[in-house]
C-alpha cells in the first residue's frame, strides 16, 4: 500500500495555509497559484487545506477543467459550487431556510442567471422569474455582478471560502474573465481562490499568462507555488513507508525508480505499481519482507513515458472493461451513471461490472453517482486505445445518443455535453438534413453561451453551426442561417472584433427577407456605429433603412425640406396628446455634420 502522505512538500503547505489565514482574518480575495508537470502533486498539496477547513470555520469547493470540455462557458466552477449547493439540501428546514433567504437577497432579480449556472440552486430558491433585458454591452457587467453576489453569500465571515479550480491550463475564456472581476473588485472578502496548471503547456502567449499579468497590473493578489519533482531522499521515504524497511535498504532502487520517473510522483507511484503487477517486486512470506532484483527490473525496458506506462496497465484488464473505459474516456475526466449507461447501452448491472477491474486496480473511482479517473494521464491513456480513424465516428455516436435521449425541458441544461461530442464527428455528417440539426444545436449552444456572457464560447459554437451550411441553404433553411450569422454578429461586437462585425452586417443587410430582420439588423449597425463613433456611417444605414420601407430622406436637406417633413409628422399625429415638445436646431445643407432624426 503506497502511503498517502504527502512527502517533500511541506514549505508549500505552509504557503497555502498562510493565505487561508489572512483570508480568515478578512484580507481581500488572494489567487494562489501551484503550478508543476502533469503528476507532480499539484491537487495533493491543495487537499491539504481541507483539514483546517472542517466547519465551522470554512467551506471548500473545487472543480477541475476537462481538456474535451474547454469551450463549456463556467463549467467547472458550476462543479464546484454543485458540491457547495448539494449538501444544503440534506440540511434541516431551519437552516435551509436561512441559506434560502441569504441567496434571495442576494441575487433577486437576477436570480435566473445563476439557476442557468447551476441548477440545483432551483431546489433552493425555488423557480425564479425571467431576467430583465438588458443593453448587449451591459449584460456582462451584471453577470459579473450577481455572480459576486452569490459567491459572496458563501465567503463570510462566518465561513470564509476556498475555491480551487484545477488544471487552469484548459480554463475557457468566460471563467478567465470572471476570475479577473473577482479579484480586481473591492467588494468581495474572505475569498481564496486557489489554481492549479501545468506550467510547461502554458507559454507566454497562453490566454492565462496574459490574464494573469493584466490582474497583477490591476493590482489584485497572486502568489506562486512551483512544484518540483521530488528529490532521491523524499522519494526513497516514500517507498521506505510503502515497503515498511529501512530507507538505506531502497536506495538502489530508488536511484532506478528516480532515473526511469525524475522524481515525478505520480509516475513514480505507477511505476512502483506496475513492479508489484510484473512480479518483480515481490513479498517474500518467509523472511516477511519485500524482495526485488535490480537486473531484472533493468532487462524488463520499462519505458520512461507515464502514458505508455498507463497503457500497458489498461492492456492487462479484461477486454469489456478496456471497451468501457474507451468509452468513458471520450466522455471527459468525470461522468454520472445515468450518462454512462446511456452510452455503453446496457444495464446499470453491466456497466458496473465492466468497471469493477479498474476501480478494484485504482485506475478509477467511483462516488455515489458518477466514475472518476484516477489521474488525466489515465484517461489519455484510455482514449489512445480507440484507433485514431475510429474517435471521430465514436464521438458522433455518443452525441447522437445523448440528443436522442434528452427531454426538450432538459436540453438547454445538457446542450454543451451534447454539441462537444457532435462536433468533433461533425465532418462525418452525410446530408443536409444531418448538418442543419447539428448547426441548430450549435445554435442553441451559442445562445445560451451568449445569455450567460460567455461570447468568445458563443462564438465557437456559431463558427462551427455555420461551416456545417452551404450557400444553399440561404434558399432551403433561411430561419436557421439568418439567426446564426446575426447571434455571430452579436458575440462579434461584443468581443470587439469589429471588421468582421461589419462585414457580416453589411452582407445579412443584402440577405434580409422581410422588414423584421432588416430591422434588427439596422439596429445592430447603428449600434456599431455609434461604438465606433462613426455618426456619418449610422445615418447612412438609417437611411438605408428608410428607403427600404418606402421614405426618402436626403442625407443634407434643406430647410424647406426639413419644414415639409415636419408637417408630415404632425398630420400623422394628428390629435395626440404630446406632453412636452423640445425646438432643436436645424441643420442646413451647409452643415459639416450629418443629421439624424
């Protein structure tokens, strides 16, 4: 049995443990950040903080991005406060009752925005009404602000808060964004977030690097914790409490283990594994000891690759259990019975059995509801077993499967788990039929990406909506390619790509079947006109737009005409009652600055 202490890591506990307690003592929200390679520990030593933090004096949440999963807009931080949300539903009406009235105050009434982030807070605070409109650009601005809010009712005084979201690597950008208000705003306190990323696959042009210079810029909190591999005389500790003799006795087979791992701790614990699995470290009942042979461990030419390493242990499982397993790793790093047993098409029976292996061997763990896998290198493992030709078709079944079997009332909640299968078989869909409901899907996607302000993940699922449609389909399925191009005009403005904006408005001006869409289209230029301060190319498209529906105004018109278009307005008015009436001035055709009315 490998021990789970956590070895050579102390001073970095202590740094963790520190930045609890000035939270604790009302300090304002601090990111700490542990980074290392893949295996090094990074999750291990962020658990550590959960001993000091058994109630009362503080609540932990965590959540882990998914490298199949990055474009799901604040995915893992609705996994987190899942685990926060879940267990107040097994509390007693009298505090229920006190958790409900704080989470009203807090976020009435915008309360749908975070039932939309994580619906078992419905169970709580009941179903919560529409959430009024708001101007595109200010939509953002209150996400942010309720999301504040509804942290802030778990980070108190009472119970500060530790948030720790893993593998920041993957991060999408919306969480990115909401990081950064978080930290940067002053009206948050007793908030600890806590990130963990694989420093060597985040470069100097990685979104997190320039995010994180921009917040020490903004002057919010961030310490680093670096990991390293774990020297000789950690490791050989380690092995010694694992093998229960004396350190001095495994010091050449530390010296191997170190040189084949370099001190990684996951792959050195695997690679210990796998000489216990290979038979060549053996207990030895007569002299009640563990015995080894160095010469043939050597000869064996074990690889120095964790992932091959990881291989090679899936291939000695049954069959049914390496098929299962491919399956699941097409799925992500986590998934719930329910959606497993969809997947796999069998019996929740079957389905436990063909894992049993790999949860009895610790590749796997399961919960009360769901499988996790032990460590991501497992499940890259696992997924490299499926042939390269054969992923895409496997991840369109499994779209397939989940859209097929998701009640309407449930799709806009499952919608992104469903589009991130589909999508990556998208270019095996043969038909029209096949390409439009998927580019619908992508739309529903886009949608909902966008009401929760995640535009730069809006955007992903609209590209990928539009490149599944022909030109044709202007003709065949107009509704469905209007709304795609316009949702992507929208998110565009919004992300301030602003030549691509214009160009797509310019072309669904041309494209307009009815007087509807022309409209909201016009709105959408003039609105990006007006970003631009372009006032001359508003009045252009105002004008346009005029004509289109039948009235000619000139761009300089004179002041005869501008008299005549007054009298117009108010015979159209006729005996309405006007309450206050404001005399403007004219602008004649000599005016260097054009007008509009």
């Amino acid at each position: 049995m490998i021990h789970e202490k956590l070895y050579g890591r102390d001073r970095e506990v202590d740094t963790l443990l520190l930045a609890f307690d000035r939270i604790v003592a009302g300090g304002r929200p601090e990111l700490v950040l542990v980074s290392g390679y893949s295996g090094i520990g990074k999750s291990a030593v962020v658990n550590e903080l959960h001993k000091p933090l058994v109630p009362p004096r503080g609540l932990f949440a965590s959540g882990k991005f998914d490298q199949y999963k990055r474009d799901i807009p604040y995915a893992t931080l609705a996994q987190a406060f899942q685990s926060l949300l879940r267990p107040l539903l097994s509390k007693s009406e009298e505090e229920l009752h006190k958790w409900r009235d704080a989470l009203h105050e807090a976020l009435e009434p915008n309360g749908q925005l975070i039932v939309d982030l994580v619906p078992e807070l419905q169970h709580i605070i009941g179903k919560q009404p529409p959430v009024p409109e708001l101007p595109l650009q200010d939509a953002q601005g209150r996400f942010q602000l309720v999301f504040r809010r509804f942290i802030g009712v778990f980070a108190r005084p009472e119970h500060p808060l530790a948030l720790f979201l893993d593998d920041l690597q993957w991060l999408d950008a919306a969480t990115l964004d909401l990081l950064e208000d978080l930290l940067t705003r002053g009206d948050l306190q007793h908030l600890l977030l806590i990130g963990a990323y694989r420093d060597n696959e985040v470069s100097s042009t990685h979104p997190l690097t320039r995010k994180l210079d921009a917040m020490r810029q903004a002057g919010a909190t961030l310490r680093d914790i670096v990991l390293t591999p774990l020297g000789s005389q950690d490791l050989g500790q380690l092995l010694a409490d694992s093998l229960h003799c004396e350190p001095e006795r495994v010091v050449p087979l530390v010296q191997l283990i170190h040189e084949k791992t370099t001190g990684n701790p996951f792959f050195a614990i695997q690679f210990i594994s796998t000489l216990a699995d290979d038979a060549l470290l053996l207990f030895d009942y007569g002299e009640t000891r563990w015995t080894w042979e160095l010469n043939r461990i050597r000869a064996k030419g074990f690889t120095d690759n964790v992932v091959d390493l990881m291989v090679g242990k899936l291939n000695r499982l049954p069959v049914e259990t390496q098929n299962a397993l491919r399956q699941f790793a097409c799925m992500g790093n986590t998934a719930e019975f329910e959606t497993l047993r969809l997947v796999y098409q069998d019996s929740n029976d079957a389905m436990h059995r063909q894992l049993w292996e790999a949860v009895r061997t610790g590749l796997l763990f399961r919960s009360e509801d769901s499988y996790r896998f032990l460590h991501d290198r497992v499940q890259e493992a696992a997924y490299s077993l499926i042939p390269m030709d054969l992923r895409a078709q496997e991840h369109l079944r499994i779209g397939n499967l989940l859209a097929a079997h998701t009640p309407p009332a449930k799709l806009k909640e499952t919608i992104f788990e469903i589009v991130n299968q589909l999508n990556r078989g998208a270019h095996l869909l043969n038909s029209d039929e096949e390409r439009d409901r998927v580019a619908d899907l992508n739309l529903i996607a886009g949608r909902r990406a966008k009401v929760s302000t995640a535009y730069a993940s809006a955007l992903k699922y609209l590209r990928v909506a539009r490149t599944l449609l022909a030109e044709t389909t202007w003709e065949r399925n107009y509704e469905l390619i209007f709304s795609i191009e316009y949702l992507m005009a929208e998110c565009e403005l919004l992300t301030a790509e602003m030549s691509a904006v214009e160009d797509r408005l310019t072309m669904l001006a041309q494209r307009c079947k009815n007087n509807h869409d022309f409209a909201v289209v016009t709105r959408l230029r003039l609105t990006l006109y007006t970003t631009l301060d372009q006032s001359d190319r508003g009045v252009d498209v105002l004008l346009e737009f005029l004509r289109r529906l039948g009235t000619v105004w000139s761009q300089h018109p004179s002041r005869d005409e501008v008299i005549r278009e007054y009298d117009r307005i108010w015979t159209l008015v006729g005996s309405r009652q006007i309450e206050e009436l404001v005399d403007l001035p004219l602008m004649t055709q000599t005016s260097s600055t054009p007008w509009m009315c």
